[in-house]
C-alpha cells in the first residue's frame, strides 16, 4: 500500500493542478487505484474544470474530493500545510493492491427510509456487508440529509469506520463542489468505499475538558434535560440548571469566563465502561435553558440513564486534548504495520483562528506521526464515530490513518 500527497497555492487553477501532478508523478511506484482531491472554495467558479484538467494529465480510476474552507497538504518539503482563505489545491493519491475501490455520489432521493431493512442500504452502496467496508464520505451541507445517511450506513455496515466532512461553500451563493469520477455535483453526498486488507484508524478530536462530575440522566424528553443524578439510583436527581449553577462556584475565574461562552456537555456513549475518558463522550451544544423548571436544552436527544458531564472548550484545551489522543494512539497502534497515508477533516472554526498558529492541528499530527502523507480540507461538519456510532460534529478534527491489517 502506497499514499503520497501534494498540495500547491498557485493562484491559477492550471497552473495548480500541473503542480501537484509534477510533484506526485514519481511518489508511487505504479499507478494509483484511489485520488481523494480537495479545492479552495477561492476557486468556486473554476470547480467545473477541475476533474477534465486532473484526467488529461493522470488518469486515475476512481476520484473524489470536494470544497474546502481551507485545504491541507504536503509541501515539498514533507511538511503539512494548512492553507486557510487563500486559493489551494490538494492531491491525495494510493496505490492499494487487493483493495475494491467503489466511488459513488448520493443524492438525498436516493437514500432509503430510515425504516428500511439493511439490505435496502447495502444495494444503495453495491458493497456487501461481509466485506467490511470503509467509508470516506464528503457531503453538500444543505442537500445531503447527511445524520440519514450515517445512521443508515452504521445499520448496514456496523463495523466499518466512516470519516469526512461537509464541503464549504461560497458565502454569496451557498454553492458547494463535490467530485466523482468525472462529474461535479452540487448536492447531495460523494465517496469512496474501501473493502479488503485495509484498515481506517481514526483519532476524533472534539477539543473539550471535562469540569466537574459525572451524572446520570434521571429524565429527559427528546433532547430536553430535566433532571440529573449523581448516583445508581437517582435519590439525588436535581434540575440540572440548579446542578451547573454550583459547579460555578467550584470553578476558577477564568474557567467562569469561559463557560459563558464555551460550555458543552458531553454525552458518554458506551452504557457498560466503568472508568470513562474524554474520548468516551460526544459534545454537543447547550441550546437553552428554562429558569423556571431548572431544565437545559442540549442539540441532541437524550435518554434516561446516560451519562454525561459538562465541558469547556478553548485552543490550550483543543490542543491538549489532540496531543492526549495522539500519544494514545501511538501507545496502541500495532508496532509491526506502519500507517501508509492519512486524511485530516477539520472544523473551520479551527486553524489559525483558533490557535494564533498557522498548521497547528496537522503540525501536531506530524510530530506522533513524522513523514506520513497527509491531505484533507476545513470542513462545515466533521464525520467520525464515537464509540461504535458515527456522528456529524462541530469544532472537531477528524483524522483516518490508513494502513494495511
């Protein structure tokens, strides 16, 4: 298995494509089965030339991409780049010997109801699930009914890992470039699934710090908390507003200035694990709250039962909480198989606006993971599961590390 990436911030799109091409020419040694390519939302205009001036100078088989807020490549050098407001185009390009390659494009008329068996899901994709497959997926965000489409893959395919992101769009028009093959789409949802001898790691980096304690959710209705209990049998159960007001008290006065801005709960997504650890949880936002009944709104639903606890989310706790996750990775991963290529799906509310640093998050990546390709783009949403469910997130970086089992 072979990865190699290359990114170019010419400011013409001829002049772009014929750079990454140049600098991927000679990185495998045989043609690719798979090019994953992402474009600068600075060339809107251009998107519907991108794929014929990619196919005259290398002929790839299967190729998908789409719009980025900003775009992430290798320089010449073997140094990640953010690119950020700025034209830019990056290439991915993998050679995987034994690996089905599949590109598709979804639109929304295409899925099937939520209701339908896992059969209707499998025929949608042409990959049957005893191939286990792995899924990279970029989405249009207002046409996709991404959340339907994730639910409906982890139905069919419960053990394949999916990742991606939502494409940009332009601000004025709300257009958005998603590539397959040799078509551009303006809607619905494009990519690429892998079955045979490879293997998606992932590293889901939601950026939040736990504060105080776990609770158990003793009522809620649809995604309203009404009550919370910090034991077994709920004898404690309070309004979680009154809950949070004394957790403010515990706090110091610089977390108290955060959390009037930066406060998430984190809901815990596996029911079993004893000793839960901020990967364990999915954030999600505060929406509201009700004085009176003393009840929080959370953008999620909710469940009696659930565990969760509340979050704060800043760039020094962003970064500590990717660098926690990278060194659990490094600790885990199998020492015999090195990753061969990787893709990074940020949030756009990340990069340098967030740290004050250019090419933070895939700088970080490249000290745990040194000289491994890496392409990716800013997204409007990141996919990426916690635990063994797949969700949509906000402000998260999402990385695959692709090696061979």
């Amino acid at each position: 298995m072979e990865w190699a990436n290359a990114v170019s911030a010419r400011p013409s799109l001829e002049g772009a494509v014929k750079d990454v091409v140049e600098q991927l020419k000679h990185r495998l040694t045989g043609p690719p089965d798979l090019g994953i390519v992402f474009i600068s939302s600075s060339f809107t205009s251009e998107f519907a030339r991108l794929l014929p001036l990619l196919h005259d100078l290398l002929p790839i088989p299967a190729l998908v991409g789409c719009s980025g807020g900003g775009i992430v490549g290798m320089d010449d050098k073997g140094h990640p780049q953010e690119l950020e407001d700025t034209p830019a185009l990056s290439l991915t390009l993998a050679r995987l010997p034994g690996v089905t390659v599949r590109s598709f494009h979804l639109s929304s008329d295409d899925l099937p109801d939520l209701d339908s068996p896992p059969n209707a899901w499998s025929e949608l994709m042409g990959v049957a699930p005893e191939a286990n497959p792995q899924f990279i997926l970029m989405a249009d965000p207002f046409s996709s009914k991404v959340t339907d489409l994730l639910q409906g893959l982890d139905f069919a395919y419960p053990s394949g890992v999916k990742i991606g992101g939502l494409a940009s769009v332009d601000g004025f028009n709300r257009h958005s470039g998603l590539f397959c093959d040799r078509t551009l789409h303006s809607e619905g949802a494009v990519g690429v699934a892998l079955a045979g001898p490879i293997v998606l790691d992932t590293i889901v980096a939601q950026g939040c710090r736990p504060i105080g304690p776990v609770y158990r959710v003793d009522k809620a209705e649809r995604n309203i908390l009404l009550s919370l209990s910090d034991s077994e049998d709920g004898d404690s159960a309070r309004p979680p507003l009154e809950l949070l007001q004394e957790l403010f008290e515990t706090l110091s006065e610089d977390d108290r200035q955060l959390a009037q801005s930066s406060l998430f709960i984190g809901m815990a997504q596996d029911s079993f694990k004893l000793s839960l650890n901020p990967g364990d949880f999915l954030i999600r936002t505060l929406l509201g709250v009700d004085p009176k009944m003393g009840a929080i709104a959370v953008g999620d639903r909710l469940r009696p039962g659930q565990r969760v606890q509340f979050h704060l989310r800043d760039a020094h706790t962003s970064a500590t909480d990717l660098e926690t996750l990278l060194q659990h990775y490094q600790q885990q991963a199998p020492v015999a198989i090195a990753p061969a290529g990787a893709l990074m799906f940020a949030c756009v509310g990340r990069g340098a606006g967030l740290y004050n640093q250019a090419n933070f998050d895939s700088g970080l990546f490249a000290q745990y993971l040194p000289g491994l390709p890496i392409g990716g783009f800013f997204c409007g949403g990141e996919i990426g599961p916690v635990g063994q469910t797949t969700f949509l997130h906000g402000f998260t970086s999402v990385f695959g590390i692709c090696r061979q089992p």
